[in-house]
C-alpha cells in the first residue's frame, strides 16, 4: 500500500512537470507496466484529480485544471530551487511582488520537511542582496502578465509608450516575445504603424485595452532573441558603436559586462570581442578604461584617436613624455576590476520609433 500510494505522488509529480505524457512514458519512468498506470491514472480520478486522456498516435494523459487540482509537489532541490527564485523576485525589477514572494517564502518554510526548511532558513538568513541598492523604475506585474497573456494568444496590443526622454507615443504591436534581464523586462514585437521590429521597455509601457484582433505569428528579427535585445539595447540605440578585442576569456569579460551594457563573442580561449555603445567616443573611452581589462581597439578609428588622446593627457598629468609611437589600447596598468561593467548609461532605447 505504501508503495502504491509513493507511486501515485510520483504520477501526480510526472504530471504537473508537462503538459502531457503518453502511457509509455509514464510507464518508463515510473518503472511499471502501461496497464498499471492506466489502474493509477483511475485511481487518481476516483480521489478527484482532473486527469484527462486523449487516443490515438498523439494521444496521452494531462492534468486538468479546476478547484480540485492538487498542491504542487516538489522534490529536494525544487523545493529549494523555487526558494531561491522567490528571494530573488522579492529583490527584483517588478513592482509590488516583493511583499507577495516574501509572504509565499514564508508559506513554503512551512510545509518543507525540517531538513528542507533548515536549508531555506539559512539561505533566508545569511544572504544579503545588493539589488535592494537599485531604486530606478520597475515594471507592473499585471503588465507583464498581461503582455504575456497576448505574446501567448497572438492578440495585437494598443499601448501608450514613453521615450527615453519622457516622450508619450501611440503604439499598435503585434507581441512576440517577453526577455528579461537582472533589472529590466523588454517586450520584442512587430510594430504595425512602422513597419517594424521594435524592443520596449516594460515599465515604459501603459496598456490601452481592449486588445486584439488575433495575428498570424511572423518570423522573428533573430534565432537568439535575448542576444538581440542585449545588442539593440547596449549598441544599436547609441549614437557611437565600437568593437573592441579584451584580452581576457570570455567568461571573465561576462562577470564585469552586463547584457544590457554590451555583447560578448569568443575569438579564442584567451580573448574575446565587446561590441558596445555609448553617447560620446569621450564616454565609450571612459567605458573600456573602467573594465579593467587590457583592451585593442578594432572600430570605428576615431576612437583609437581618442584613446591616444587620454593617453598623452594621463601621460602630462604624470608628468611623463607623451608616447606617440604606442599601440592604441589600454595602458598596462590597467584600472580595479572593482569599477568594472560601469556601463554606457541608459538602458532600453532600442529601435526607438
């Protein structure tokens, strides 16, 4: 009995992680016959669980929805998993769901098994986040569901939007896509008016319902959305675009520059291209100093000039000769790494129309 009643946890597990699964996979996974999860499946239905099932090559077993359906069950490290995340929406960049996942932190501490809470417990304890440092705008919650809501439904949107500089627009959007980074939430949409594909920033957006009418999906502007937002967002939107080789591996640049600041791409195991942006060659020369990595500047040729340029004004202000014969570039001593991914400055003015 106890082992039937485990495996039925088990089967309800296997059900809430997918939409659905076919007899066979239940079958493998649970390590028993098809014919004995057809019986679990009905035993499940007779303690009131929706379990739908479907015939056919593309037939199979799903859990419904409805007011019986069954509280979440989570292994270990779910459990912990979904801790994590909920401390870290309670630090986030969406508006008024701190309270709501510190109160469902709270909730989950309380039907975890000792082991399991002790471990959130010191997790909850002995973790201080920085991002309770950053008070700049955040996106609505019901906005962002509602945007996902019409990216899922393929319904047209009809919202206000705000420039960077405070300017009001009128949008009509086909929305394709929600991407997220540490603080900001950017819609990727087709917009009808201009023609367009478009990146806006979330708290920027107040939707105008109601929405629709529904759209056939078009194909999207690139296969990696989120580097394509990364890329609008930290090069495209700025007057001056660079391209700079770091000497450092890539996966060292990535700790010092953010998505939204610039985008990263492996030459070797020891260097890698920064493609960025900035308002002025002043501020981008200032912006690859403050990274603290030694640096070759590949494009525009402007900006080596530029580097020259700070290079003989740091070289008098030492009191040193001017070195007009040197390499364009970083000087050797580079700066701390603890200014590092300083970054351009704004964020989300990709593609503004």
């Amino acid at each position: 009995m106890l082992e039937t009643s485990a495996r039925l946890l088990r089967l309800l597990s296997l059900l809430q992680a997918h939409r659905e699964w076919s007899g066979g996979d239940l079958a493998d996974r649970l390590g028993v016959t098809p014919r004995t999860v057809r019986r679990d499946i009905d035993r499940l239905r007779g303690l009131g669980y929706p379990v739908h099932s479907s015939t056919g090559t593309a037939g199979g077993y799903q859990l419904g929805a409805g007011a019986e359906l069954p509280p979440l069950l989570l292994d270990d490290e779910e459990a912990v998993a979904v801790a994590v995340g909920l401390q870290g929406a309670a630090n986030g960049g969406v508006q008024g769901i701190e309270e709501a996942s510190v109160q469902a932190l709270a909730k989950l501490e309380q039907v975890l098994p000792h082991r399991l809470r002790r471990r959130v417990s010191a997790l909850n304890a002995y973790t201080v986040s920085m991002t309770r440092e950053y008070r700049g705008p955040a996106a609505d919650p019901r906005t962002i569901t509602e945007l996902a809501h019409a990216c899922r439904d393929h319904e047209r949107l009809r919202f206000e939007y705000l420039s960077h500089d405070g300017t009001p627009s009128r949008r009509t959007v086909e929305p394709y896509r929600l991407v997220s980074s540490h603080r900001r939430w950017y819609l990727v949409g087709w917009d009808t008016d201009r023609g367009d594909w478009r990146t806006y920033r979330a708290d920027r957006i107040t939707l105008k319902p109601p929405h629709g009418p529904r759209f056939a999906p078009r194909t999207p502007p690139a296969e990696d959305l989120a580097a394509w937002v990364s890329q609008g967002v930290s090069t495209r939107a700025y007057t001056e675009q660079a391209t700079a080789l770091l000497r450092a591996p890539i996966e060292e640049a990535a700790e010092h520059i953010s998505p939204t600041t610039g985008t990263l791409e492996a030459v070797d195991e020891h260097t890698c291209l920064l493609r960025t942006g900035a308002h002025s060659l002043d501020v981008m020369v200032i912006h690859l100093l403050m990274l603290g990595i030694d640096f070759e500047v590949r494009e525009p040729a402007a900006l080596v000039d530029r580097v020259r340029l700070a290079r003989d004004r740091l070289s008098r202000a030492l009191g040193e000769p001017e070195g007009a014969d040197a390499v364009a570039g970083a000087p050797s001593a580079a700066p701390g790494r603890e200014g590092a991914g300083a970054g351009t400055g704004a964020e989300g003015t990709h593609r503004r129309g």
